[in-house]
C-alpha cells in the first residue's frame, strides 16, 4: 500500500511540473493596425542609429529578412530594401523573416497597413503559456521555421495612389510622404506591435475564439500599475475592459526600474478607432525639433523617421527579440535651420468643447500667417481656414457644433511651414 502511495505521489509531481507540455498548441489571426496618412506637414528628418550593443545579453548582430514583392515598382523595392537594413541592424533572429510586399490600391486616407500573418500560442518552449506570440517571434525563440520557408510572417500593403518619396536621404518633400518611414512602420507592426484588441456593439474584447491577448497586450498597463489583460479585473466583453482600452492613460509594460524606460505611452484615444487604437505608440515630447515616434498612428507629408527609436525597440525587446541598442539616439534635422520663431504659444480654449471653439496667438511674434485644419482620427478633414495676419487680428473663433462628438486634432502650420498639433475633444 505504501509503494503503492508512493507512485500516485510520483505520478502527481510529474504531471504537474510538465503541465505546459500538455497544452494545446492554437493559431489566430490578429487585427490589422493601418497608418493614416494626414494632409499636414512636418518638416522634419530623424537619420538612422548606429548600433553597439543589445538591451538584452549578448553582442551586436545583425538579422535576416528576406522580401517577396508583388506589383512593386523599382523604385519603391530600393527604398524598401534600405527600410529593411535599417530593421536588420536593429532586431535579430537565428531564423529568415519572410516578409510579402503588395503594392495596391488601399482607401483614401491609409498609407499603408502591416501584421503578422499567423500569431501562435501554447507552441513548445512558449515563454508565457496561453498567450498568442507573432509567427516571426515564435521563430526567433524556437531557434526554427514554423510556417513553410516561402510562406509570409510578416504581411504588408501600400497604397500604390498615394505620393511618395522613395529617396533614402530623408529630403522629404512637404507634399510628399517618406516610404522608407512607412516601410519601418509597417515591420514594427509585424514583429510584434499588434494584437487582438477590438470592439463589437461598442464593448472592448479580444476577437480570437481563445478570447486571449497578444504578447503585445500582455504588456500593456493601465497608470494604476494593473494589467489591462487581467480578466479577473477587466474581463472580455465586459464595460470594464472598454474603459481601459479608451482610457487615454494606458503604458506599456509599467516598471518603477530607473534603469529601464518608464515613459512608453500606449495610443488610447477616448473614442475607439479600429486599427489605430492600442497599436500604436503615443508621442509624450511635442517641443521644437522633437521628432513624432516611428510607431505613431499617423504619418506627416515631410517628415522622415529613418530610426525604430529607443521606446520601439525597448517595446520589440520586452516582447523578446534580441534587440541591439543605438549608440545614441539619433538627432532630428529640421529642414530650415534658419526659420523664424513658430507657433508653439498657441491657446485652444474651452478643450473640451460643445459649439466654439477660440484659437489665440497673441503670444505669438514674428508670424502673419496660419493655416488651421481640423481632422478627425482618421485624417479626414472637417474644418480648415488661414489667418492671413495674426499680428493685428489673433484671435479667431469657430463654430464647430455640426461636428460629431469625439477626439480631433487641430493642426497649425506656419509661414515658416513648421506644424504642431493640438488635441481637442468635442462633447
């Protein structure tokens, strides 16, 4: 009886320190985030890193990213192979990341848009059990190809209709968008910065049949310092998880380590917007000559962004790629080192607001022009007017009660053609 006992104990043990082993392997397939293209310029040019070392252990290595095009033009696959060695420099894997190019015609805002083709979960040597890792990802960590070697871990489109730039100097012109920005962009998404978040009826959820985040939303936290994928708090569907995803005070993976950054703002506007929502990094530093993040919702005409930058590749890092770590981070060139002072001094008032809206620029000097447009979150324009002298009338109001109640943006651009944005809530 006593050796009997001692076996079912036995039994018992193995069993449960091999318990991961019995879980069952799933696949899905994510959500497609997009990046919105907007009318408005910023003149601004961010150069690539040089690269030293790894934010995790081990030292410098270069990647290996294969590109099959379809219906691309030359130029464009010239400008997309030089995004890639950008990518190669910065994130590593032992396996080839297979990435499928189409060049085609997308819907009038969207520049482009870039996923992961499969995520799994539960897959052998998985470093979090039941949670969905990117193809790509679960290559690196496995050290094999998963899918078939000619199969995409990474899906891309481009809007064959839009203007682009396809130079790689970063000389951008203002009414042109810079592909090589777009092209980093769109890989960002693919190794990682995706997931299952989504609305239906207006309640947040995960649109997998597992009802399981992404690595990517596993990382992300509310400002309470709790887990946003922690559904004994906020379960899914439930009002609970929709307040969070539409928080605007969302980060990604909380930390109080000095050592680690700690100001990786999530994308959660108020109002949620499929495909831009969550998957995208917000921008916290709006001063002069500070560039927007690669991983932006929306891209400017102008503007060249050649650096994943230090919050992206920390993100990328955190979900477990071998991630080598610029020297410094690259500075930002502004097209004009010679511009006048612009129009940082601005006041939007009352924000939040009902019917009008006041913009004053009485703090302003040295400007007699402004352009002012007003776009909703998917870069369609709903007001635009120029202020032709603001030196003597600063001051203008607008009546904006037609509009829909939701989060815009009011973009202002100077005689010296230098933007900022400002965003405004209408109740």
């Amino acid at each position: 009886m006593k050796r009997t006992l001692i076996s079912i104990l036995c039994f018992t043990i193995i069993i449960h320190a091999s318990g991961q082993q019995f879980l069952t392997e799933e696949i899905a397939e994510a959500q497609t985030p997009v990046n919105i293209g907007l009318e408005e310029v910023n003149k601004l040019f961010t150069p690539p890193a040089t690269f030293s070392k790894t934010l995790k252990s081990g030292g410098t290595k270069t990647g290996n990213i294969s590109v099959t095009y379809l219906n691309f033009p030359e130029e464009a696959k010239v400008a997309f192979e030089y995004a890639v060695s950008i990518w190669e420099k910065s994130v590593f894997s032992p396996v080839q990341i297979n990435i499928h190019a189409n060049w085609k015609n997308l819907s009038e805002n969207l520049l482009a848009n870039g996923k992961p083709s499969l995520f799994y979960r539960n897959f052998k040597g998985t470093p979090q059990p039941n949670i969905f890792y990117p193809v790509a990802l679960v290559e690196k960590i496995t050290g094999k190809e998963y899918n078939s070697p000619t199969e995409a871990d990474i899906t891309c489109n481009f809007n064959k209709s839009k203007s682009w730039y396809f130079g790689t100097n970063g000389k951008t012109p203002t009414n042109q968008y810079d592909f090589v920005t777009a092209v980093l962009h769109e890989i960002g998404h693919g190794l990682g910065i995706s997931g299952f978040f989504t609305f239906e009826n207006g309640v947040g959820k995960y649109s997998n049949s597992s009802n399981s985040p992404s690595v990517y939303d596993y990382f992300v936290f509310n400002t309470n310092q709790q887990r946003i994928t922690d559904q004994s708090l906020f379960p899914s569907p439930s009002l609970e998880l929709t307040e969070q995803l539409t928080s605007n005070s969302l980060v990604f993976n909380y930390t109080t380590d000095n050592n680690v950054i700690s100001d990786v703002s999530v994308y959660a506007p108020t109002s949620w917007v499929n495909g831009i929502s969550i998957y995208h990094l917000k921008k916290s530093n709006f001063s002069t000559g500070v560039p927007s993040e690669l991983m932006s919702a929306h891209a400017y005409k102008g503007e060249a962004i050649h650096n994943p930058g230090e919050k992206t590749l920390y993100v990328l890092s955190e979900l477990g790629w071998t991630v080598n770590a610029p020297e410094k981070e690259a500075i930002a060139v502004n097209g004009n080192n010679k511009e006048k002072p612009a129009i940082e001094s601005v006041n939007v008032y009352p924000n939040p607001f009902s019917g009008n809206l006041t913009f004053d620029f009485e703090k302003i000097n040295y400007q007699t022009l402004v352009d002012i447009t007003i776009t909703d979150l998917m870069g369609k324009t709903v007001f635009r007017q120029k202020m032709n002298d603001i030196k003597y009338n600063p001051k203008l109001q607008v009546d904006l009660s037609m509009i829909k109640s939701g989060i815009y943006m009011a973009i202002l651009t100077d005689s010296n053609q230098k933007t900022i944005s400002k965003r405004i809530i209408k109740n």
